[in-house]
C-alpha cells in the first residue's frame, strides 16, 4: 500500500521504485511506497505528504528515502523512518488527533534525528550531518558511532554531528541563517543571463 504522495513538482525529480538503475520522472499525485528513493537534480524541489500527516520538502540535489510509514487505527499508532542519503530535507510533523504514540525518524550515514512534534532541517553530506530545529519543535539528535550520547535541540536552534565531533554544540539561529536555511526549499526562477 502506499505511504504517502507526491504533491509538489519543480524541475526535474526521479523516483525509483525496487529498482534503483529504474527511475520514472516525479509527478504531482505519483504515490510513493516502503523503500522508494527520491532523487531531485540540480534545479529541483519536491514536496511530498506521508500518511502519517508529515511533509517533507525537498531541495535541489537531494536523495531520500521513504523506509516506512506505518499507521495503525485500532491500536492509534503511527510510525514513520526516512533515509537521508545527501541533500537538504524539511520535515514538518502533524500528529493526528487521536494517536497515542508517534513516532518519527530520520537517518543518515552519520547521524539520526527522532522526534513526536518539529518542523526542523536536515543536511547531510559525507563529512557532517546538520540539524536546524524551526519554531514550536523539539526533537533528540545522535551520532551512530555514539548513539547513547543524545542531544536535544528545541525551537530556533541548530547542531551538527559528524565522526570528528565528540561532544556537539547547540547553538541558537540568528534571523538572517533562518533566512538562508530556508531559501534553500523555495523553487527560484531561471535567470535571464
């Protein structure tokens, strides 16, 4: 059954089903199943909806993947898993009404991130994964060579974990990094030069 769709185009976007040398050029309303990979190009954005009630955005030159997104009426769960492989991700988080556990996740080769309620970014490359936490958000970050060593990062703040950071630090997002953090999702038209 599908997890969630696509609801949002721009530019050009690839989705690839069970087979990743397969892909079909994204489309608004394209459902989207357990272990898809999306991958935007260089001038790309996607938005898509999970049945969990979380959306993601995408921005250009990013590839996720939609592991699971689980909801269950008669025991009032949902759960939700996403790969990030590289890229720029948002993730903003709608628990519906009557759930009594929810539970969403996002990893990537160096870090993962859990949250029940955030609207928060993720960037992640080979050398560091970055955690920008927006308003009304707090969610917990770790390091999957020390997954014990948890941090929790709340409204308005940000930290990054990679294999050289022992101890992370979080820091508070000044109005202007809010605004080049979040330019990143906005489809920008091609210039005239």
């Amino acid at each position: 059954l599908p997890v969630g769709k696509i609801q949002f185009v721009w530019g050009e976007a690839f989705v690839f089903h069970r087979d990743p040398m397969v892909g079909y050029r994204v489309q608004s309303g394209l459902p989207l199943y357990p272990g898809d990979i999306i991958r935007t190009r260089a001038a790309a954005w996607v938005q898509c909806r999970l049945i969990d009630g979380s959306r993601i955005a995408l921005a250009p030159d990013t590839t996720l993947t939609v592991r699971q997104s689980i909801c269950s009426s008669a025991r009032k769960t949902c759960a939700s898993t996403i790969y990030l492989k590289y890229g720029d991700a948002r993730f903003k988080l709608k628990r519906l009404a009557d759930l009594q556990s929810y539970e969403f996740k996002v990893q990537t080769d160096l870090a993962s991130a859990s949250a029940e309620y955030a609207d928060f970014i993720v960037n992640a490359n080979t050398e560091a994964t970055g955690f920008v936490a927006l308003e009304k958000s707090r969610m917990e970050v770790a390091g999957l060579s020390q997954p014990e060593e948890v941090t929790y990062i709340n409204d308005l703040q940000k930290t990054t974990l990679s294999d050289k950071v022992i101890s992370p630090t979080v820091e508070a997002l000044s109005g202007e990094e809010l605004e080049l953090i979040l330019a990143v999702f906005y489809p920008v038209p091609p210039s005239p030069l």
